[in-house]
C-alpha cells in the first residue's frame, strides 16, 4: 500500500497522474487529502487518516509519498506511524514560506516544537529524498543539505517544483518500499 498526500495544490491534475505512476509500484494506492489551511487541524487529520488506511491494510511495507507541502506532512506522519515515506520537493518551512497563503503559518513552528526532539536522528534512512534542480519556488540545494545527514538524498534534473513525472523514480521507489 501506498498512502499519497498532495502539497499545498489539492486540486491540481497532477495528484491524479502520481496516483496512476505510483500503481506500477502497488495497486493499492490511497489518497488522503486534508485542508493545507489550518495546520494543527492538518495534522490530527492525516494522523487519523493514515492510522485508518494502515488499519485497513495487510502491506507488510507501506509507505507514503509526498510532495512539496505533502512531503512536510509525510516525513513527520510516517515516523509517527512507524513506516517509510519518499518526498518530492518537501516543503521544509512552511511557517516561513506559507505566510499570507494560509491563516496560521506559525502553527508550524508550534509543531516542530511539540515534536518528537531529533526525530530525523530516530528517522534515519526510513525516508527517501528527491529534489528537482529546476525547482521554481524553493532552494532545494539548502533544503537537500539540511536532510541529507538523515536520508538518501536523489537528484531530478528533469521536472519542476510540482513534480509532474515520477516515474523515472518508481524502481528506486520500489526497491525502498521493499526493503525491511
């Protein structure tokens, strides 16, 4: 099973095209959405979302993909609940960059202070990384470098912020799933 969660655009039409690549790793493909509007809420949604979708599953080795704000959800969801995660894009600071896009962007800072302290050292290498060289919207060289003592850390030089086409990630992507 794969759990999928969009960035902040939960409309665009490329959620739909990543479920239908991420099928050639598993069938089971799940998309939980959530608001991108009130952090906190965010939060115990996709918690309770994932804890459901994992409840409902017998994958020995789910996992759940991310991007861009999705990617930020993701790596946090995932160590909560115990599994691997692949984020594209992460957005790594919302509470900086989200500001006027949402009503509490400093909600954000309030949850990596209520987090689980050096989460990524417990995380390491349970996330795998991929960063796009023509991001448009964020330095992907700063972020890379901010999560690369923790996780693989892969490089596209092919698709923007949005992340069109995973596809040429999918065997990678399928080998982690795979690994215990």
């Amino acid at each position: 099973m794969i759990i999928y969660l969009h960035g902040f655009d939960a409309t665009s039409p490329g959620n739909h095209e990543k479920i239908l690549q991420l099928q050639f790793i598993d069938p089971d493909v799940r998309f939980v959405t959530y608001s991108t509007l009130h952090p906190k809420h965010d939060m115990s949604h996709i918690l309770k979302e994932v804890k459901r979708e994992l409840d409902n599953s017998d994958d020995p080795n789910p996992i759940m993909v991310g991007v861009g704000l999705g990617g930020y959800w993701c790596e946090r969801i995932a160590f909560l609940s115990g599994i691997r995660s692949v984020i594209f894009n992460p957005n790594l600071h919302p509470e900086e960059n989200m500001v006027g896009r949402i009503d509490r962007p400093e909600e954000y800072m309030d949850i990596a202070t209520k987090c689980v302290t050096e989460f990524r050292t417990k995380n390491q290498g349970k996330c795998m990384c991929v960063f796009s060289t023509n991001d448009e919207t964020q330095d992907n060289q700063a972020l890379a470098a901010e999560l690369e003592p923790y996780y693989p850390v892969v490089w596209d030089e092919q698709q923007g912020h949005k992340f069109k086409s995973i596809a040429s990630h999918l065997p990678r992507m399928k080998e982690f799933k795979q690994q215990i």
